[in-house]
C-alpha cells in the first residue's frame, strides 16, 4: 500500500459513551480540623439544650416522685397536672393534693400584663432608636461622632450601675407600682440599638435622598417615606431582639411594680417559691410555669432565628 493510501487509513472513530474512562468521584475524608469543629458544635449545643430538658422533665414529673427519678432522663410517668394547675384548671385543693404548694396565679392577667409590657418597650425604643440612628448616620450636626461615641460606650456600663439612679428617679416621679415607671428605663434609645440601626442606614443609597430632596421633600419626610420602608428587615431584627429580652425581663418590673395587678410573666412565677407539704419549693409547677413562659421566646427563634443571625453579621461588617 502506497505512503498516500496508509495516510487515507484511519482508525474508525468509537461511539459517543465508548472507550472513555468513567470518572468517579473519589470518598475524600474530612480533615480533623472539620470533625473538631463539629464535635465542639455538638457539645455546645448538648450543653445549652441539657437545661431545656430538666425544665422540661421536671414539669412532667410529679412533687412526689420527684427526687426519687433524679437519676433518669425522662419521669417514668409522665403527669400534665402540673400544666393545668399553672393555667389555672385545677383549685388549690387539687394542687394540693397533688403534692404541689397550692400556690394560685392568675396566669391570663401576667400573660396579658407580660405581652402590654413588651409591645410598649418594642414600639417606643424601636421608633426612638430608629431616629436617633438616621440623624447619625445621615445628619451633619456640631458633636455628632462625640456624642455616638458615647452611645456605644454606654453598651459597655451595666444595668446594675443605673439600677439605683433610676429608682430614685421613679420615686421621685411617683411612678412605682405604675405602667410608667416600669416602662420608663427601657423606652428611649439603647446604644446597642443605635449602633445596630446606624450600620444599615449608613448602607443606604443617596441617590434616593437626593432625588427626595430635589423634589421638597424634608429629612423628617425622607427618614419615613424613604429610610424606614428600605430598612423594614432591620427594624424586625431589632424589634424581634429587643422584645425577647423584655419578655424575659424580670427585676426591675419585679422592683417597680410590686402590685399584683401589674405582675408580669416573670414576676408571677416567684409564686411557686411557696413551701409544699413536703417542706420545699414548688418545683414542678415552677417549671411547668417557666416551660409555658418559654414558648414564645422559642417559637421567635426557630422562625426568625436564621434572619436575626444574617443582620447582626451583616451590621457588624459594615
């Protein structure tokens, strides 16, 4: 065969999926550092829900064979007994007989009392937060960054120091034992709420101001009809914050309001400190109280938890 006759042989070409290696992807092991990451996550999720799981077993568990299952991880008879003497099913004649302390609540007035004093601290110090960061943020005034300094410097003071000069001034006021007093310490502005709102405010695009202002528009008009409707996600992150920590607020609604008429949640509780016939706390109606007052707190976070972690993040990179 000639040079130009080998040259025209060639190799007939195999079918598409023929003769090609198939590719398989290789199990790679996780390095330690991941399974170290995860191990740490796992034990510090195990710590943090442990004291879930004695309140909760504790409230299914009854006065008289309380200690007696101290060792097992679930009551070998599950009881909602205790559930109903907190909603007030049961008299203090059952709930004694059931071994509790007999202790009464009215738990439908603290429900109510707990749900006006959070709406009213969310509202007031969302709205005054909500302006004091946008005149920081947007605003040129004399003393501007002194003064927000001093806002985030106030995150790092107690609220055990400003405990007593608030009490004074509530008396002085004569606003104990009122929805005033009680409310007061917490409506105005926070720094962490300033800080937090500033951050986004500060991501907020001029153009929109600026074609706001060439159209007469005023700051107090642009902070509500531009401002406020581009930062609805942050103001529920905030609201969402600031309302589980005055849901679970306890002392000073418990020093400012000793009437019972003005009891909240966590106040009411205190209630099962009264002795049982068998010479110590209430317990299992404690806890059984302290479960109902956990549901919210926890339904909030298991919705809107992913959302709250985003902007806490999103606000602490600006």
């Amino acid at each position: 065969m000639s040079a130009s006759g080998r040259s025209q042989a060639r190799t007939p070409e195999p079918f598409k999926g023929e003769g090609r290696p198939v590719r398989t992807r290789s199990a790679r092991p996780w390095p330690w550092g991941r399974w170290l990451a995860w191990s740490a996550l796992l034990a510090v999720l195990a710590i943090t829900v442990l004291p879930l799981g004695v309140v909760l077993k504790t409230a299914l568990s009854s006065n008289a064979t309380l200690f007696e299952e101290s060792a097992r991880w679930w009551p070998q008879a599950p009881t909602l007994d205790n559930f109903r003497r907190v909603l007030g099913l049961l008299t203090p004649e059952q709930s004694l007989a059931l071994g509790g302390a007999g202790a009464d609540i009215n738990f439908g007035r603290a429900l109510l009392n707990s749900l006006i004093f959070t709406t009213v601290v969310v509202v007031m110090q969302v709205s005054s937060s909500a302006m004091a960061a946008y005149a920081f943020a947007r605003l040129r005034f004399p003393g501007r960054t002194p003064i927000f300094a001093a806002f985030v410097g106030s995150m790092m003071v107690p609220g055990v120091v400003t405990l007593i000069p608030n009490f004074v001034l509530m008396r002085e006021l004569g606003w104990l034992n009122t929805w005033a007093g009680m409310v007061a310490p917490f409506c105005l502005m926070q720094g962490f709420s300033v800080f937090f709102l500033r951050q986004f405010f500060l991501g907020l695009p001029r153009d929109l101001e600026e074609a706001a202002m060439l159209e007469g528009a005023s700051h107090l008009s642009i902070f509500w009809r531009v401002a406020l409707p581009l930062s609805v996600t942050p103001l529920a992150t905030l609201a969402l914050l600031v309302g589980i920590n005055a849901w679970n607020e306890f002392f000073w609604p418990w020093l400012a309001g000793r009437d019972e008429a003005l009891q909240v949640l966590p106040v009411a509780l205190q209630t099962f400190k009264s002795q049982t016939p068998q010479g110590q706390p209430d317990w299992t109606g404690l806890m059984a109280a302290t479960t109902v007052a956990l549901l919210p707190t926890l339904i909030l976070l298991l919705t809107l938890g992913r959302r709250v972690v985003e902007s806490v993040q999103h606000s602490g990179g600006k």
